[in-house]
C-alpha cells in the first residue's frame, strides 16, 4: 500500500526559504546522480539564495542546456526567458520546458525532467512537482538526508 | 579623505542620457580603455508581456557627458546574458579614453561604519555633486528584478536621488570604488506610495508641492549594489589596476 507524505518538513522550517516538492517542503532537491545520469537537477537553498543547477533533456533525451546556478551555461537549443519572481526555459519551437517560480519564500519547479531514454523523471503535475523514480535526494544539511530514492 | 582623491573621482564619474528613452542617470570609468560602468535600469527599459515575461530593451542612442563634452557609448556585455539585468550593471564602452578612472577596491576589506562617499548627477544638476555617510550596513537582499536571486549590498547614509542611479560608492580612505549607487531604501518608497495615495485626493497648488516632494524626496538609506557581481561577469574588463 503506497504512503502519501504530505506537509512535511525537510531540513527547513516554516516562513524559511524552501522548495516545494511534492506537496512537502525542502531545502534540497537532487535529481539523478552528476556524472552518472545524463540528466540531472540540484535544487538548494545557499545564504538565502535559490540555486538551481542540472542539465536538462528533452523527451528525445538529448541536452538541451546545463544550467549552472541559474544561469544557462550552455545552451543546445533552449531560450531563458526571466519573469519578475524567477525564469522559464522554453525550447526554440518556444514551447515552456521548465520554470522556476518564487511566490512567499517557496521556489516551486514547474516542467519535466526526462531521462536519457526520454522517460519521465520528475514532473509537475496538479500544482505540484511530483517524482517519479530515483536516484533521488529530498532534503540534505549537514551531512544528513531527508528521504533517499535509488 | 584628501580633496585631491575626490577632484580625480569626479573627473571619471559622467552623466548618461539615453535620447531615445528619454532617462538619464550616472556612471564611472573603471579603466582607461574607456570601459564605464552604470546600471543596467538606466540603460534599458522593462517591460513584462501578457505572459509575465520580462521583455528588457536597451538603448541604443547613449551618450556620456562630463561637462560640456559628450561622448558616445556603446553596451558591451552580452544582451543575451541575464547576470547584468539580475544585478542591475552593465558595461558601456566610450569612444573616449577618460582622464581618470576609479580602481575597484579590494572587496573583502570592506567594513561597517566606514565613511564613503557618492559621486552621481541628480536630477536637475548638470554638474557632478558629491555626498558622504558611512556604510550603514552589508546586506543580501533579494534582486529587485528578479526576486530568485539576491544581491549583495552596501547599505549607506550617503544622499542620493534620481539621477544617482549608476554613480559609484567610493571608500573614503582610498577613492576606490566599492559599489553602484542603485536605489533607495523601501521606506523611502513608502513614503511615496503614501503621497501618491494623497495625490489623488487634491487640487492646485497642494498636488504640485506633493509631486514636488516626491521628486527630491532624499531622505533615509540607499543601496548600492556591491562590484562583486560585476567583476564575476565574464564581460568584465581584466587586467584592471585593483
């Protein structure tokens, strides 16, 4: 029988800078192993900064840019585009890939994260960012893990 | 500081037109390869499309005036990178090559308390005026374009108003520049916000003495935006003479 965590806490506390994923609260976000997988995401909270870094893959499972604390540091066909409270990345048919919102002091991450064989990742689905197998890493301070996914 | 520091200061600080905006404000030579530094609101306009997108224009009619001499500029970083419109810079490139220029103080050497003074051209003047405070505080705050990020500040007494936007913070025991002069404290714009509220409840002659008000209104904190995330800018001209 599957268990639903909701509403839980990982490494922060309510009213502090977090992540919002799927439907818990984060400091940390990793998804897929750098250097391992094609595709990766880091998703972290750093002196009071959201920092978003990982390499992105479209449904084809190939690269469509490598984001480095939210800067595009190589773009293979892939546009940023800035809106007042965080960015989209949008591929060149223009068609939105991911976005990073701000609302409160909670980052929220909206988009796909393919895998090398163009399987789904992590996704947003129902307003919530929702992960779909590992490796994966919710909440990290110190050392310690929130919730591990091999 | 010695009066001589601050006359070589004034000399590399210029004042920026846009003519086809139609907005002015401030900004340095951080070398003598003409290479000059503002900010990044007063070279561009923003807008935000119907999807919440920010759509930045940046203008292409420049010119810097240091006196009665005007001198052409050009933008110089990447239009396509978003690091000068998160941070609020941009680098322009004079088809002059300035008298002077300020070097960039060694930024972890920076303290509370310590006096510094802002070289900008507020509204109304055509000439340079210099004002002093001390470094009120150092502090992250989030972008205010772009509230994902955070900016790292100096918080200073120092005054400055409309047209200060892009002059330079300098330290007064050295005359080297430490930040950006880029926008007033939030209680400032409070207060206008309160004004403007009142604006629209009165008549001749009081609304002109509110909008007045608003314009030179000069009181309490400024932040200037630390040179830290201009000088991580890969446009950033090396070799400079820290």
């Amino acid at each position: 029988m599957p268990i639903y965590m909701r509403g839980s806490y990982f490494f922060v506390r309510p009213g502090q800078k977090r992540f919002e994923i799927s439907s818990n609260f984060t400091n940390y976000l990793e998804i897929g192993i750098q250097g391992v997988t094609e595709y990766y995401l880091e998703a972290k909270v750093e002196n009071d900064e959201f920092k978003i870094s990982g390499t992105l893959l479209n449904p084809s499972g190939q690269v469509l840019c490598n984001i480095n604390q939210n800067f595009i540091e190589t773009s293979l066909g892939c546009i940023k585009e800035m809106t007042p409270n965080g960015y989209r990345i949008k591929d060149n048919d223009k068609n939105q890939v991911f976005e990073i919102r701000v609302e409160n002091n909670i980052c929220h991450l909206k988009g796909a994260i393919y895998s090398e064989s163009g399987e789904i990742v992590a996704r947003e689905q129902e307003d919530s960012f929702l992960i779909f197998r590992g490796p994966a890493i919710i909440g990290k301070s110190n050392g310690s893990i929130g919730i591990k996914l091999d | 500081m010695p009066a001589q520091l601050i006359n070589n200061c004034i000399k590399a600080v210029g004042k920026i037109v846009c003519r086809d905006f139609g907005q002015s404000g401030s900004g340095f030579f951080i070398d003598d390869e003409g290479h000059f530094l503002t900010n990044n609101h007063v070279v561009t306009k923003m807008g935000i499309d119907r999807l919440g997108a920010i759509r930045l224009d940046y203008s292409r009619d420049i010119y810097v005036k240091f006196g009665n001499n005007a001198y052409n500029a050009s933008i110089l970083i990447d239009e396509n990178s978003d690091r000068p419109f998160v941070f609020d810079y941009c680098i322009l490139k004079l088809n002059d090559s300035p008298s002077d220029h300020i070097c960039v103080a060694d930024l972890s050497q920076i303290n509370q308390g310590e006096r510094v003074f802002a070289i900008g051209y507020p509204s109304g003047f055509e000439m340079p005026i210099v004002t002093s405070g001390i470094i009120s505080a150092r502090l992250r705050m989030p972008s205010h374009r772009n509230s994902l990020h955070t900016m790292k500040t100096f918080l200073t007494d120092a005054v400055a108003t409309y047209g200060n936007s892009g002059g330079p913070l300098i330290r007064s025991t050295d005359g080297k520049v430490i930040g950006i002069v880029t926008m007033p404290h939030e209680i400032r714009n409070r207060i206008k916000d309160r004004l403007q509220r009142h604006l629209a409840k009165v008549t001749p002659p009081i609304n002109d003495i509110i909008k007045f008000i608003m314009r030179y209104l000069h009181e309490g904190f400024v932040y200037a935006i630390s040179l830290e995330h201009v000088l991580n800018d890969p446009a950033f001209p090396q070799g400079g003479d820290n």
